[in-house]
C-alpha cells in the first residue's frame, strides 16, 4: 500500500504512554528516496521543540490517524536535540540511532542498511563498539542528503523536451518508507491531468532552481495512465504505467515485506 506525503502530515504519533504530537514534516534521502525520519511537532508536550522519529520506531504502517511506536515520552524527552531548521549532519545521526539502538541505514547493501524495510528484526550480531567507532569516524565527514518533503512539493518536473508540471505530493510505501512517485500536477501544459512518475527516473535534480530533470518526453506522460488521487492507487495502475514507459517494474526486484 502507498500513503501520499500529505495524507501523513497531521498525523498523531503515539508513545507507549501517551501521544507525542503530530508529523509536521518527512525527510528523505535525495539518493534512494527514502523516508528517514519524520518530524512531529509536539505542541504543548514540548512546548517549541520538534523532534525526529525514525521509521525504526513504528510498530504499524502508515495510513492511520494515528501511528503507534515503541518509545516512551521519556525516550523522546531525553533523544538527542537535532535542530530541524539546519540540515542534518551524519555526526547527529550517529548519536540519534546509538542513542535509540537502530542500526546505521547507510551501511550495507539494502535501502535500510542490512535490513530491506524498518520492520524487520534488527540482527543479533551488531558490530562492536571498536568496529561501530571506526565505521563512524570514517563518516563524520560524510553529511546526509536529507530533504524536506515539505520544501520539495512544488518544485518543477522538466521532461527532455519541455515542462511537465510540478511535484503536488508523494507517494510513500507503507512497507519500506521508499518515496515511490512523485505526484505531478500538469495545469499548465495537460489541464486538469496527474500523472506518476518515479523518482528512478530522475536525471538529475537543480536543488537551486527548485526542478527536477526526468529523462521522459512530454509525449510519454501524455499517453501514460493517468493518475486520480481520490482512489487507492492499485497494482494494475502500476502495471499499465511501467509497461508504457518500458521500465523495470521495482516490485519484481526488491525483497518483499512479509504478512
């Protein structure tokens, strides 16, 4: 199941004792697209302070009102303070998945590290402290590409040959927290038409000019199905729109989230 960026904004996140606030905001990474961490405003709990809460926590999917994880308030309270209004440097990363005992997503060989989605069981043999030490110093100058989804919604779609529209919102995998399509909004050149496109399809991105460069024509998206964001978006859809542009189908490749 996919929950778009906006149906997520508002929603309460639940500790184990009590509500924490609601998800003013996601950050992905503008490498794999995948959802990292969420913002949540808690209101009058922590009165001007916004806190990072990693898919890590969630014992359930989005597409609630409410998403329950496994921390305590307390946890929350006491989690290293990480200044949402600046860019997250790796360093604050290391403290934050130390801190909560989440594994380090950028090392190893799927989308979450040695794990394929958040709600897999984290593996008995972690690194030591010797090897979790050096692999951290080794990246202390690496900074993360997080992004806020709130900040890209809007930028421009350019096609190979012209204007597509601009990023309306995205669709987020309830298993594996991937952004899968950027919802895209054609008023100005197909009225009244959405089209998906996937973030795999992306040349390259003009964080400055605020524009996305996808290496598809305005002739493709013009003849792909078009998308109604007032349905659930089913699989055939998907199926219709790889088979039209000749992409991999991303479902045939990656590891499956077991019932």
């Amino acid at each position: 199941m996919l929950s778009t960026a906006g149906e997520l904004k508002g929603v309460t996140i639940h500790a184990t004792d009590g509500d924490i606030g609601g998800v003013h905001d996601l950050y992905f990474d503008d490498t794999s697209w995948t959802v990292r961490y969420l913002v949540v405003d808690t209101g009058t709990w922590l009165p001007g302070r916004r806190v990072l809460i990693s898919p890590f926590a969630f014992r359930a999917v989005p597409g609630a009102a409410r998403l329950r994880t496994t921390l305590t308030k307390e946890q929350i309270e006491n989690s290293p303070s990480i200044d949402t209004d600046r860019p997250v440097n790796r360093q604050r990363e290391i403290e934050y998945s130390g801190y909560y005992g989440y594994p380090y997503y950028w090392i190893g060989p799927y989308r979450w590290g040695d794990l394929a989605y958040p709600g897999m069981p984290i593996p008995a043999s972690q690194p030591s402290r010797v090897e979790e030490e050096m692999l951290a110093r080794e990246r202390l100058s690496v900074n993360p590409n997080l992004r806020s989804a709130r900040d890209v919604m809007g930028y421009y779609i350019q096609a190979t040959d012209g204007d597509l529209g601009h990023v309306e919102d995205f669709l987020v995998d309830e298993a594996t927290w991937a952004i899968r399509y950027m919802i895209v909004d054609t008023r100005n050149w197909l009225p009244g038409r959405k089209v998906l496109v996937s973030p795999e399809w992306i040349q390259r991105v003009s964080w400055k000019e605020s524009k996305v460069y996808v290496d598809l024509s305005q002739r493709h998206i013009e003849a792909a199905p078009e998308f109604d964001p007032t349905l659930p978006l089913e699989r055939e859809h998907e199926e219709r729109l790889y088979d039209h542009l000749g992409r991999p189908k991303y479902w045939e490749r990656e590891p499956r989230r077991k019932a």
